[in-house]
C-alpha cells in the first residue's frame, strides 16, 4: 500500500523537470558498496537540480555547486544550475521555496542566487553538518564548509524552515526523511499527471542501487539506505516514478522538456 501525507482529489498536477548542470567520469566500482575491484566498466555521474511547478507555485530542489567547487573536486561544470533556470523561464528572484535535500556540495551550493526563497531542510540535517561527525573526514568530506557556514546565516535570517521527518510542504507536494546517505536526506513527493511521483535524490544515486540493493559507498547508515530504497518505492505510484539523484538514465528515460533542451532538461511527469 502506498504511503499517503494528502488525498488526491482535486489537487492542481505538478510539472517536474530535471536540469543536468555537471557531469564526472567514473567506474562501475566508485558507485556500489561491494563492487569487484577488478571491475572496470564506466559508470558515469551527471548532476542535477530539479523544478516542481504548477500554475500556482514553483519549487526548486536542490542548488547545485559552482564552477569554483566543480574545478576543486574535479566535476566538468556545464552550465550553472541556478542561471539555467532560465531555460524554463524562472527567475530565481521570485522563486519563494527551495528544497534542500541535504547539504553535500552539490545540492546546497548557490543558495545565495536566491535572495528572497525560503529553504527546507530537515532538523536532522542541519544538526548532523554542523555538529560532531564532522570531526570525521569520511563523514564530512562531501560537505563544503562555507556553504554549511553560510546556510547558518540564513537561519539567523529567518529563512530557513526546518522540518522533522515526513510534512507537507504544500498542496500536492510533501518532504520525507529518508534514512542512508546522510543523517537528514529528504525525498521530494509530487503529485503529476501520472500519480505519485518522487526526487528521491541521493537516498539512491542511480537506479541499480535501487533495483539491485546495492548502496552508494557515501553512506551514513548502510541499513537505513536499504530500507530507504524500499520506502522510495512505497511512495510512488510506479516504479518508474521514483527518480535517483544522479544517473545519466534519466535523461535518457525521459523526454526533453523541449525539443532544444535534449540532454539539458527533461520532464519527468
């Protein structure tokens, strides 16, 4: 049985696109616990931000990194995710919501382009970037600390909203932790044209971590990951509604949002 947070009835469809904005190299090996050291294949990454809009409200998730993150941590930056809005005629300026699944670099990043967005983000999340597993360069590796920094300004500026575990963020729309890679990730879930839809982010970065219960090596709580996998699927209406943070499939599995955005944005409703 599907996990409901609304009822469906008369709730306004969601649009929702994926905008590639970074891509890196790498090996069946880097993106599975357990992997064959001898196995060699190339598993590319591609990086992503994600719109969920309707005719009444536009959400961003996630922000992205920057070109000077890209060249540090060795990504290929395209474009950024924040100006590639405008491919979908969004201004950052009147976006009021954006979803921050969780803090790593390349989902927190660039959060100051939006100077008038309140950002949602899990209790969990805030208290694990800032507080004692940060001591431990595993756990803090993927974190950039200006950004974590900076994002604690926002809360003395009153635009953080924090949120514990599964809320409703508006009509049609709810957040939900999701145990695994870090201590606070949250799922987006969007109702769409096509039922029950969710970002799952990095709580899976590819679909084989999904279908083969094989988890991404960054990983808070391996067995929070697996149930988080199982849970993903719960909350969507099809298996092929629940969307990893990371994999080139998605652009392949779905149409462009315009003919001239083919392997830049694609609709996923």
């Amino acid at each position: 049985m599907m996990e409901t947070t609304v009822d469906q009835p008369d709730l306004l469809p969601y649009e929702v696109y994926a905008i590639k904005y970074a891509h890196h190299k790498r090996s069946i090996r880097d993106n599975y616990i357990g992997s064959d050291p001898h196995e060699t294949g190339s598993m590319p990454m591609d990086y992503f931000v994600w719109v969920v809009r309707n005719s009444e409200h536009t959400i961003v998730v996630d922000t992205g990194f920057n070109a000077q993150v890209a060249k540090a941590r060795g990504r290929d930056f395209l474009r950024c995710p924040v100006s590639s809005l405008s491919l979908l005629d969004i201004d950052p300026g009147s976006v009021q919501d954006v979803v921050i699944t969780h803090m790593h670099y390349d989902h927190v990043g660039n959060f100051e382009l939006f100077p008038t967005a309140n950002f949602h983000i899990q209790d969990k999340e805030l208290s694990f970037a800032t507080g004692r597993s940060m001591r431990h360069a595993a756990l803090r590796a993927a974190y950039e600390p200006r950004d974590v920094a900076e994002f604690v300004l926002r809360v003395f500026e009153d635009r953080v909203v924090f949120h514990d575990g599964d809320e409703l963020l508006l009509p049609g729309v709810s957040l939900h932790w999701v145990g695994g890679h870090t201590a606070g990730l949250q799922a987006v879930r969007v109702w769409t044209r096509k039922g029950w839809l969710v970002l799952a982010s990095d709580a899976a970065h590819y679909y084989g971590n999904m279908e083969l219960g094989r988890p991404f090596p960054i990983v808070y709580h391996v067995g929070d990951m697996l149930e988080g996998h199982q849970r993903l699927y719960r909350l969507a209406d099809a298996v092929d509604l629940v969307i990893p943070g990371h994999d080139p499939e998605v652009l392949a599995r779905f149409p462009a949002a315009r003919e001239d955005l083919a392997g830049v944005a694609a609709r996923l409703d």
